[in-house]
C-alpha cells in the first residue's frame, strides 16, 4: 500500500482528498499536516468523518515527514507551497502541489498576477502541469506535479479540441465568462462569501486581473504554438460547489453544431472523465457534483460565427482534489479511475 500524506489537511481541498482517497484500493492514509490546527483530529474539524478517519492533524517535520510517506499532497493557499516542497522534491518524495505555485512557467508573471515572489526557478522547471487529457505521458514520467486550477481546467478543456483542430482564429478575442461556487475561496471567513452577502447574490470580481488568466493563456499557446491573449471573467454565485465556463471562441469558416459536437467527441473519445454532451444539450454544475468529470455543451451562433463553449466541473474535484488524484494514478501506472469512477450526486 502507498503511505499518503496531505498538507493543508484541515482545508476543502484537504477534506476532499481524505473523501477519495479513502475509497483508494492501493493507498493508505498515514499523515495530515495542518500547522494552524495542530493537535487537534480532523473530525474536531470535520465531523462528519467521525469513526471513519480519525487521524490527528501534526505539525509539519520535513525530515520525519520523508521518512513516513511514499507521497505528499499540498493543499495549501498559494504563497505556502513554494517555500516548503522544495526539501520534500530532493529527498526524493513524489510531490502533487494543488496550489498556484508552480503553474507559471514565468516567475515574472507569477509575481505580476499573485503578488508575491515567485518559486525557485529551478522547481518551476522541474514541474508537470497535471492536466491529463493534455499531458499524461508526460505526468507518468514525473514525480513533481503542479494541478491545474479550476477555472484553467474547465476553460482549456472546453478550448482544447477547437485549437488543436485550428477551426478558429486566434487572432479575434477569445471570451471565457467564468462562474464558480463559494467553496472556490476556501474555509477561511471573508466578508464576500457569509451567507448574508452571497445568498440571493452574485458578483464579477478581479476584472482584468484574475491570476487564472496567464495560466490559461499559457497552456492554450502551447498547445497552439504561439501565444495567444484572452478575456477571462469571474464570477461567484450563490451555490456551494461547481465551476461553469462559457467561452466565446471565433471561427474561421461557417460550422454547425452538429460538426462542432462530432468534433469534440472524436477528441475526447478516450478521455474517461470528459464528457460531451449531444447537440442541443447544455451541462449544468449539478450534472457533475461531487465527480472528476468535466462536461461540455457546444453551440455555433451563426449570425457571429462563434462557437460557444460550456464546460463545467466540480471545483473541488476535477478542478483540484479528484484531479490529483487522477495524477496519482498515473505517476503509478494504476487505472486513472481509480477511487474516482463515481456517479455524480444529485440532486
């Protein structure tokens, strides 16, 4: 059995993964680090795991750590993460950071949009942007994993299909209108988020200045090959989980829904955790509760000759937890479905 460890245990993310991971035939729980909430046992923080994980939350010890866990998970805030995986990377422990640490390649933009000092550039390099669909061969040569983000994982998924087939022009303005859940901004209280402010509510938030903006643009130009500039905008809506992406992307040449469709599931024939839905069928966030799908809906407006986008997932698992450890899964050559082959919740 793998000897798992998480740190940032005691956050939605960190809650998410111990829910999965518990199901996991091949793994075993052995460490939850929290430094805020040391001493005391995830159920004082979560009690509805009571009698079924009954751990206690450790502070975290880089050379005692190393010596108990095959893996690590880092479901720690961004800012956190860079500072402490570096010593884990060179003892040689296989690392899944869920945080934005290491998702930009450029420390430069990291400093721009997070506001803080980048990661060694060394780790930057060293790090596999976890999106399967995308980039599983090279996510089974690695032990360093850096997830994607939520919104990124939604978006570049909804746009992947249409960039690798080059039906639309690069050059005219690709819209991504993002909607994300409350749990999108973690367990710590905020005034945005108590329910007094978000019930009955939503609101735009960090226009022009969303930190999932580069990394989005960064894995679209890889795939394309030049780079490429985009509008993202994010929204929070009164619900708990779920992510919705509705992206505006511009065609080259007339094409109907039906091709559009028949184009994307071609792509994502293979893919077990990307559903597209047939034409005329838009997803809603529901649709993948609690799940490691992603789903896509698809539309040509004809009179503007776009193609219209609706990619949705659940945050706190394909957009972080289940993600990862469809990573896991695949740094050990195991079914990528293990632990994750659920049927949505609803409703």
């Amino acid at each position: 059995m793998l000897k798992v460890g998480i740190v940032g245990a005691n956050g939605y993310g960190g809650a998410e993964l111990i829910r999965l991971l518990h199901n996991h035939p091949h793994v075993t729980l052995e460490l939850l680090v929290s430094n805020s909430t040391q001493g005391q046992y995830i159920v004082d923080q979560y009690p509805h795991l009571h009698s079924i994980v009954e751990l206690p939350l450790e502070k975290l010890d880089a050379e005692g750590v190393s010596n108990r866990v095959d893996v690590l998970f880092f479901a720690t805030p961004s800012g956190v993460t860079k500072e402490i995986a570096p010593s884990f990377i060179e003892k040689g422990v296989p690392c899944i950071d869920l945080s934005g640490d290491f998702r930009l390649k450029d420390g430069s933009l990291y400093e721009q949009w997070y506001q803080q000092s980048p990661a060694d550039p060394e780790y930057l390099r060293q790090a596999v942007y976890g999106l399967p669909e995308l980039y599983r061969e090279r996510i089974k040569e690695s032990t360093f994993i850096t997830n994607p983000g939520c919104y990124p994982t939604a978006a570049i998924l909804g746009i992947m299909p249409a960039l690798k087939t080059e039906i639309i022009d690069i050059n005219g303005p690709i819209i991504i209108d993002g909607k994300t859940g409350v749990s999108g901004a973690g367990r710590k209280p905020s005034q945005g988020i108590v329910f007094s402010e978000i019930n009955e509510n939503t609101k735009a938030y960090k226009l022009a200045s969303h930190q999932h903006t580069p990394e989005i643009e960064q894995i679209i130009s890889d795939i394309h090959g030049q780079n490429i500039h985009l509008s993202f905008t994010a929204h929070i809506v009164p619900m708990t989980r779920g992510i919705l992406c509705t992206t505006y992307l511009p065609l080259k040449k007339p094409l109907t829904d039906s091709e559009a469709v028949q184009l994307y599931q071609e792509i994502y024939q293979n893919e077990p955790f990307v559903r597209v839905r047939p034409k005329g069928i838009s997803p809603t966030t529901k649709e993948v509760y609690g799940t490691n799908y992603c789903d896509i809906g698809l539309a040509v407006d004809q009179r503007t000759n776009l193609l219209i986008v609706v990619s949705v997932i659940d945050n706190l698992v394909k957009g972080a937890a289940g993600q990862a450890i469809q990573n896991l899964n695949l740094l050990n050559n195991w079914d990528e479905r293990t632990a994750l082959d659920v049927i949505p919740v609803y409703p």
